[in-house]
C-alpha cells in the first residue's frame, strides 16, 4: 500500500509535539524551562536564521504553563487529550495539507468528506434528509438559518434588501431560559430592531417553570399577526442552559406548522438522540426545521466544528444565506469531524452519551437520599421544597442534574417555605450554594461540577457530564466520591446556616461589637470592633477602626483556632471588619464573641495606653527641662561665679569643699511625675509604686488536645459561664500574646523589722581605732541604742 511521505512524516511531527506538550517540564532540569520562557517572554526581532521545531514547541508549552508555580498546585484540570483528540489535531494539519492540492482532486475530496460527514450525522442523531453546515461559533449556524427564512419569506429579499421589511416587521420568538444575549446578537447581525425580538415566559402554573409557556406564545403570535408582522422563526430548547430542561418539541412543532414558522432547536439533551432510547420529548427534535449540534464537548473533540443540521429544498436560497459555500477550502471544516467519528465508531459515540446519562442518573438517584440537597426534579416540581420527591416525567433522562443546598429545617420554621425562616435567608442560601459548588470543584476536579443560577431557585450546583465528563475523563467513581463529599459538606452548611443567628445575638450583648450584615458572605458572619471613645472625629475613628480591626484579625488568625478568620470576599461592599468563616456543631458561639471582644479590648487598651504614656512623657520632658534650669539657676546662686570658672573653681573647691543642696530627679514613667532620687541613694535601692495588679485568668482550663472555641461536652460544658468564657479568652490572649511588663518592687510584706530578744548573748565588736583629739585607743561600739535603727532583715516572705 502507498503511503504518501507527507501525511506519514505530520503523522509523525503531531505525536511528537503532543508529547513535548502534554510531558511537562524536563525533568532532569526542572527550572531549565521556566529560564528559557523569562528570556523568550519579551518579544524580540526574529532570528535570521530561524528556530527548530522542538525549540518552538518548547517555547509553546512554556508559554502554556507560565501561570503556574510549583509550591502553588492549580485544582484547574486539562481537557484530556485521548487518541480520538490527536485524530481531530490531525485533521486541521491535513486541511492545511489538502488545500494546496489541484482543484480537481481538492473538489472531489472535499465532496466526499462533506457528504459522509453529514450522512453520518444525520443517521447517528436520526435527522432524516438533512443538510449541514459547519461552524466555530455555535450562534453562526442559527444566524445563517435565519438569513435562509428570511430569504425564503420575503421573495424581493435578494434584490431589494431590508426595504421589503418595513411592509411586514419579522419577529424571531425565544424562550426566556434562552442563551443569555442570543436574541440580541440575531438582531445585531441581521440588522433588525429590538422589536423584532420576543421573549416567551416560562409557566407559571402548569409544567416545569423552565419550559416555554405554550398558550402565551400562541397569543403573542396571533397578536403580532393581528397588528400586521410576520412570524419568522421559533428558538425551542432541548435542554435549556441552566437546568437542562426540554420545551414541548411536538406542540411547539404544531403550532410552528399553523402560523408557517421555521422551528430551530437547540440544547445537550439533544446528545440523547443517539441512545437507542429516547424520552419523547427529545425525539421530536427530529422533525423541526434546524438544530445545532455541539459534538466536541460531548464526545471529548477538541477544536471540531458544531453542526446545524438543516431542511430546505433550494440550494440557491442555502447558497445566498451562506450555510453553503462555493469555496471548497471551507468545506474543510468537517475534516476534523470526519477523521474523528470514524475513529470512534458508531459504537463509540453512542457509549460516550450513554456513559454521560449514567453518570447523571447515578448521582441523581444518590442524591435522593440526602437531606437538606433538592434536585432539580424537586426544584422544579414544588418550590416548597417538601420532602417527598415529586419526579417530572418528562426529564427522567435529562442528563443535566442541578441540585441546592437548603436548610432541614425551613420546612418546619415557615410552614413549608423556604422564605421567612429569617430575613434574607435567600440570599444567604445562595451564597453557601456557591460555597459548596467551589468546594466540590476543588475537592473533586473531575466532576466537573459549576454554579449556575436560576431565576426561581437561586444559586445551584449543576452536574453536566455531558459536557465535561468526555474532557475530564469522568467515572463512577468520581460519582461517588462526589456524593461522599457532599455528605461530609452538608452538616457544615447545616451548623453554619442554624448558628449564624446564635452569632447575631451574641454580638447584639457586645456594646464595643457591630454585626455586618453580610448576605453575601458564607459563613458564620462578619463582625466590627468599635473604639469606645466618643470624642474621635469620623476621620480618626475610621483610622482608629481599620488599625484595630486589622491588628485584631492578625491576632484571631494566629489562635489554635478550626475557624477561618479573613477580611471577606474581594469587592464586597464591607471593609475593615472581620468574617468568620464556616462553623462545626461543637463551635462555642458564646465563647468566640467573648474572644473577639476581650483580643479587640486588649488592642484598643494597649494602643490608649501607648498614646497616654507619649502624652505624659512629652509632658515630663518639658517639665525636667524647666526643673533643670531651676536647678541650674539654683546652683549658680549657691555657688556662685568664681566656681563656674574651670581652673579657679577647682582649685576654690578643693581648699573649700562645697556641699551643693540641689538634689537629682527621676522621671516615673507609670505616674508621669518627677521625683527625687534621694530615696534611691539613701536606700541603695530603686523604689516604686504599687505594682499593677495582675489580670485575672479564669480557672477552668481546656481539656488535653481540645481546641479553641470548642464545647466538652454535654457534663463538662454546663460548668462555664460567660464571665469564665471571657476569662479563658483573656487568658489565653495573655499566653499567646506576652505583653511587656514592668519589674515589680519588693512588696512592703516582704521587709520587716526583727529585733533582737534581751535574752540573745551580746557579741562585743572588735575593737575598732579610732582617733579621737589625736590620741588613739579602743571604742565599743553600742549595737542597738534607743532611738537609732535596726538591723534589716529582707526575708523572702
């Protein structure tokens, strides 16, 4: 068999650099790459004599992976690159190959990798005597479809242009669970007026609340006709992006038939056309007019083309609108396609979709045993969040599940509702929501789990393997793990939900504390220490607050602490306060409130006391300077002038010693006075005030190993109080943080007088001379003689 040298050697170069790209770093010199990108990343004349391709490819993946560290592990994951990925990679190389070949052989390659791609599509997904036509962008083939209506509705289109539209106004019907922007984006390209656009609500009454409302949409329909528009085109959903629910496809086929519109479908629960068993809904997609198809994220195809499929009968009119081309070069889009399915096989596709339905029936029937987690079925069956489960039969097989977060108790709180169990409590459902989609996306990567938010319900947790699972390679047990996950999530969101009042409360009890009122935050709240002095300008206050708040956040984040203490989500509206992050059942509420306002206290005490001692001492150092200049001016006069000179005053001080009465001073810190330093010399020793009095501790103690802000338990926790609460956080603040302290003085009880007893024998001194009207002889000393002092004993007491 001849192989052509060209195709075997881009063969060869993409599974090449696939591995080049997909290895990582070079392993024997791990900083090698992240060098050689710091020199390559600024942009720099070309080189003259060029580059080689492992030096380029090199370059590719540095450029690939510069937003990563190595001590900072990303919880991003890849798309995952299988054999069926390089085959479509391949295809665009070959594309690029095949268009340079003569015209002839181009024309008749191109015809038949257009014509078995779209025969094979139309088989796979059952769309009978079909066309197709293959886009990057997934509006493009709607856009196109529109043009070919329009064209097709209005005869003088290709000759008089939009003119002919002013005799009758086109109107393009949507859904209002439609792709955010899609209408606009129609009207945009088209040229067509805002009004030329409408959206039909959803039911209200009868049906999912996520399907197109039937009846409106027949009189909006019969009104536009009565005011003289025409009704061009109707956008039905097989899956709306949200929550994956399908519209009624046959009535929305019949009453499209009545009024002559053109019926596009879209949505992923299209994918299920290709299961041997379809939910009926879903298999009247197979007789609207159009639908776009999106096989890349659904079979795990990077870089492949989406496909609308398409009826029409006049190739001139498909040819005007442009979901034709006389270009053989575009029709090369569906060479990637082409190598692709046949790689996988009809087999292969087909348990690509099944393995994605069965990944979202596994979770789901998993999720019917949790409490307090509502699936989309419930969410969508009763918003009373009742605990029986209420199945739509119509999304049995949806493979899209969206599930909540609610609190086990609402239902009992407000008679069913899940409004009014306190205020706001929506908006705080749906920031815990957020939590836990963020939580599980970290925690289980290849779920591929994302947050999407529903009008009616709120923020939810959306499951859409269809979309991922073929990408992240997901599998039942990343199904499981999921589950398992979530159960350990759901009794954190359950504590949090139920103590942030007990929170709310036990800062109310607190005059220095305010509580924020966060909705958005998900956790157990946020809180703002206040400075309790009154005279502060609103300037010095708000300074006084953020220095406050801030050093008492650093304080709280250093306790050996399970809470998460942080300054609260990015662009919140709140600053200079603290959040408390999410909370377990044995978290002390009472006792962290007590923490945080005995720490913030401490901060606000410490910094008044620091401020008072720069005001004393600024006042003691201008009252020595003019104690000294008294003290100067006093020892001149005493002196006097001859004595100030250097040579004469000391000769004149040393035939007449001069005993200057001016006496020395001491500056006390603690009293912010001067005082004498005779004291200090008479007695040899530093004499002080009454030193400052101990801060009493509390005397119940943790247990071994037990953490803050946790309780003992049932018999050991009826034993603290809130003042023994407060105790231990003051206690354990001064442990943690050790503030300076100063030498206390020997309490006046540790000095006492003993006297000698009359019956303890004298011991006579040794004789001592002495020189006495220049004689010398003996004295005895007299020990203890009326009047004069006794010896001093310094006892430990």
């Amino acid at each position: 068999m001849m192989v052509d040298p060209t195709l075997a050697e881009m063969g060869k170069n993409l599974n090449e650099a696939m591995k080049i790209l997909e290895d990582g770093r070079n392993a024997s010199d791990p900083d090698a790459d992240r060098r050689q990108f710091s020199r390559s990343s600024i942009p720099g004349p070309l080189q003259g004599d060029g580059q080689d391709v492992a030096s380029i490819l090199q370059l590719v993946q540095n450029l690939m992976h510069e937003d990563e560290e190595e001590d900072k592990p990303s919880h991003r994951r890849m798309q995952n690159v299988g054999e069926q990925g390089h085959m479509a990679l391949l295809g665009h190389s070959l594309a690029a190959y095949i268009s340079v070949l003569d015209r002839e052989r181009l024309r008749k390659l191109i015809t038949r990798i257009a014509s078995d791609t779209t025969l094979w599509l139309c088989r796979l997904f059952r769309y009978e005597s079909g066309s197709a036509y293959y886009h990057e962008d997934d509006r493009e083939g709607l856009l196109k479809v529109c043009r070919l209506v329009i064209n097709t509705r209005y005869e003088d289109y290709s000759t008089e242009g939009y003119t002919v539209l002013n005799s009758r106004q086109p109107v393009i019907y949507q859904s209002a669970t439609c792709r955010p922007g899609l209408g606009q984006h129609l009207c945009s390209q088209l040229a067509l007026p805002l009004s030329s656009l409408c959206t039909v609500p959803c039911n209200t009454m009868f049906g999912s609340q996520h399907q197109m409302d039937i009846a409106l949409l027949d009189k909006l329909i019969r009104e536009d006709v009565e005011t003289g528009k025409l009704p061009l085109l109707l956008i039905a959903n097989a899956g709306t992006p949200g929550a994956g629910h399908t519209d009624k496809l046959g009535r929305l086929k019949e009453l499209c038939e009545q009024y002559g519109m053109w019926l596009h479908i879209e949505g992923v629960n299209l994918a299920t056309l290709a299961l041997w068993e379809v939910s009926s809904p879903v298999t009247a997609a197979t007789r609207s007019d159009s639908m776009t198809l999106t096989l890349g994220p659904w079979l795990g195809l990077p870089a492949v083309p989406a496909v609308t499929l398409y009826r029409h009968e006049d190739p001139a009119l498909s040819l005007a609108a442009g979901l034709t081309s006389s270009q053989p070069v575009e029709k090369l889009r569906a060479l990637p396609l082409w190598l692709s399915l046949q790689y996988l096989g009809h087999d292969g596709i087909v348990e690509k979709i099944r393995h994605a339905v069965e990944l979202s029936q596994q979770l789901l029937e998993k999720l019917k045993t949790l409490a307090s987690i509502k699936t989309s079925d419930e969410l969508d069956s009763e918003i009373s969040f009742v605990d029986a489960l209420t199945m739509v039969e119509d999304e049995l097989n949806s493979p899209v599940v969206v599930f909540r977060f609610s609190q086990e108790t609402s239902a009992e709180s407000s008679g069913g509702s899940v409004e009014g169990y306190f205020a706001g409590e929506r908006e705080v459902l749906d920031s815990l929501n957020r939590w836990l989609c963020e939580r599980l996306a970290q925690l289980v990567p290849a779920s591929g789990v994302d947050i999407v938010d529903l009008e009616d319900e709120g923020t939810c947790v959306r499951f859409t393997p269809l979309m991922t699972a073929a990408a992240l390679g997901t599998q039942r047990s990343d199904v499981d793990l999921l589950v398992e996950r979530l159960t350990e999530l759901v009794p954190v969101l359950n504590c949090t939900l139920r103590l942030r009042l007990d929170f709310r409360e036990e800062v109310y009890r607190h005059s220095a504390l305010s509580y924020i009122e966060d909705l958005s935050w998900p956790g157990l709240g946020a809180v703002r220490y206040e400075p309790r002095v009154e005279e502060l300008t609103d300037s010095k206050r708000k300074l006084e607050v953020e220095k406050i708040n801030s050093e008492l956040l650093v304080k709280l984040g250093d306790l050996d602490a399970d809470l998460i203490f942080s300054t609260g989500l990015e662009f919140g509206p709140e600053k200079d306060c603290i959040f408390i992050g999410m909370a377990t059942e044995d978290l002390d509420v009472a006792e962290l409130v007590d923490t945080i306002a005995a720490l913030g206290r401490d901060i606000e005490e410490n910094g008044r006391l620091l401020e008072n001692m720069t005001e004393v001492v600024r006042k003691g150092i201008q009252e020595a300077e003019l104690q000294l200049q008294k003290d100067n001016q006093d020892k001149l006069m005493e002196e006097g002038v001859l004595r100030q000179i250097p040579l004469v005053g000391s000769v004149l001080n040393w035939f007449s010693p001069f005993q200057s009465t001016v006496k020395g001073r001491t500056f006390n810190l603690a009293a912010g006075s001067l005082d004498s330093t005779e004291p200090t010399y008479s007695m040899k020793a530093q004499t002080g005030g009454l030193a400052s009095p101990e801060t009493p501790t509390s005397s119940a103690k943790r247990l071994p190993g037990q953490r803050l802000f946790r309780r003992e338990g049932a018999g050991g926790s009826d034993s603290h109080s809130e003042t023994s609460s407060v105790g231990q956080a003051e206690d354990f603040s001064r442990e943690r943080f050790p503030q300076p302290t100063t030498p206390s003085p020997v309490p006046d009880e540790a000095v006492s007088v003993v006297p000698e007893s009359p019956e303890t024998p004298q011991v006579p001194a040794e004789p001592e001379p002495t020189q006495e009207n220049g004689e010398f002889g003996t004295q005895e000393e007299e020990r203890q003689p009326d009047g004069q002092d006794a010896p001093v004993e310094e006892t430990g007491r």
